[in-house]
C-alpha cells in the first residue's frame, strides 16, 4: 500500500486546521493558513512529494520493534492517564486485569495502589520488558479475544490504547467480560475514533531510530457500545480527554507549529469507557 507524502500530510494539517478556524473570530489565522498552503504547493515538487519514509508493520513485528522504546513518553499517555487511573482509584484492592499490557504501563501502577496484578499481552517482547520491571507480579501470553483465564477469576479488568488494532470488537469485549466476576468493573480506553479516521496511526520509532507504524482501526463509539451491550455489561461513564499542545504530535508539528495547534489540539485524544458487569 502506498504512503502519502510529507506535502500531502502537511496540506491536509493546514486544510484541518483552516476548517476549524473557519467561523470562529481570527481572520489573521486563516489567511495565515491560505498563506502556508500556497507556499506548500509552490514547494511541492520540489522537495515535499516523496513518499513518506515509515514502513508498516503487522501487530507481531511492530509490537517487537516499538518495545525497546515503549517506555519513553508516548504522545497519548498524558492524556489518557488521569482519567483512567482516575477511574481505577475508586476500586478496592483486588486482583486485577491488565489486558494488553504491554511493558507493564499501567500494572506498575496499579500494583502500587495494593493490586494483584495479572497481564496478558501478545507480544513476547513487550512482556519480557514487563517482567523485568515487575517481577512479583504474573504475565502471561494472550489474546484479547482468547484470554487464558478462568471465568469470574479477576475482580476488574484494564485494557489500554489496544483495542483499535483488533478488526471486531465483540470477542475481546465477551472475553472481559467472562473473566471478570459480576459487580466487577471493567475501564477500557482506545485512541479517539476522530483521530484514527483523520489519519493517526500508531507511530514509533525503534531503538535505532527508524520510523515505523501499524495501522488502526476506527471503532465509532457506538461501536464499543454495542459489544459492551452485548457482552451483558452495563456503561457507567464515558469520557473524551482532549489533546494538548504537547501531545499534539504530529508530522507537521515542528515544520507548521501554528497550523499543527489549530488541527489537533482541543480534539479528543482517547475515549475512555467505565463498565461494570451485572
């Protein structure tokens, strides 16, 4: 599948940008934008129409690349973090899920608030980080639509930025919902739909600095409703962090910082479901 190009994605920030600013008070900010656009496809042949330099990646090759640098600061956690361990606060010390762990993000700290922590992850990489860091508590290989749990075995389950990389929602959230005994609650958040349908993607870089991504899938709110519906559990909440000017992140961030803010940030960054099982 081709790439765009750097002038395609930045073209498309500026016309992001242009449409949000559109009816509000800043005829400056829009000429700006116009003004930039005009430059960008002046320069467009010239050194703006190669295609971008970031292979795609599966979930298994991917996922063993982007664990050596996981752990740095990734553009979403500050914004997902508050509210999800908002969430989880609430619940009394017990054994709980981490589904798609990955390096042990959130079961450091959830371990810290007293849990009993259980993660399962398919990537042999990114738990091996996880059990290196977390060594008193239990990792398992799995999948999210497979988990090697008894029914009922756990008292709350997380599951974290991971459920835009599964094609159909419903198996992963029947299987949360099996594993967690009734009364439980379960915290899900996912990169925002906004995001995924206007083009974000799960970027990283490798240890040796490469550029890599995998490709995600934009699942409508209604869409994580549903299969919470039909996995029998119950919507207590929904919440929709916006993006900041830092975790607005993006190519165009360093080259059109003005067009990059009025794009992205105020946007909503993740959706963050609060369930419980009846």
């Amino acid at each position: 599948m081709s790439l765009p190009t750097l002038g395609q994605m930045l073209l498309g920030t500026e016309g992001l940008a242009l449409l949000r600013l559109a009816f509000g008070n800043d005829p400056a900010a829009r000429e700006a934008r116009v003004a930039e656009i005009r430059d960008l496809l002046v320069r467009y042949d010239h050194d703006l129409a190669s295609p971008l330099a970031a292979p795609e990646y599966d979930l298994d090759q991917g996922y063993d690349l982007w664990s050596a640098t996981y752990d740095q600061p990734l553009r979403l956690f500050p914004v997902e973090e508050p509210t999800v361990h908002g969430i989880l606060a609430s619940l009394s010390a017990g054994t709980m899920l981490d589904a798609a762990c990955g390096t042990g993000r959130h079961s450091a700290w959830l371990a810290a608030q007293g849990h009993d922590v259980i993660g399962i992850d398919v990537s042999d990489s990114m738990l091996s980080k996880a059990r290196t860091k977390l060594p008193a508590c239990r990792f398992e290989r799995g999948d999210l639509a497979a988990l090697p749990l008894m029914d009922g075995s756990v008292d709350a389950a997380l599951c974290a930025l991971a459920l835009v990389h599964v094609a159909d929602l419903r198996p992963a959230f029947a299987e949360l919902a099996r594993v967690v005994r009734p009364g439980g609650r379960i915290v899900i958040s996912d990169v925002h739909p906004f995001l995924v349908q206007l083009g974000w993607q799960a970027q990283f870089r490798t240890a040796g600095g490469e550029a890599g991504f995998m490709r995600l899938n934009a699942h409508l709110p209604s869409s994580y409703a549903a299969a919470a519906r039909n996995a029998g559990l119950h919507i207590m909440d929904l919440h929709e962090p916006l993006l900041g000017g830092e975790s607005a992140m993006t190519i165009a961030r360093d080259l059109l910082p003005d067009a990059n803010a009025a794009a992205w940030v105020g946007l909503p960054g993740v959706i963050v479901w609060d369930l419980m099982k009846p």
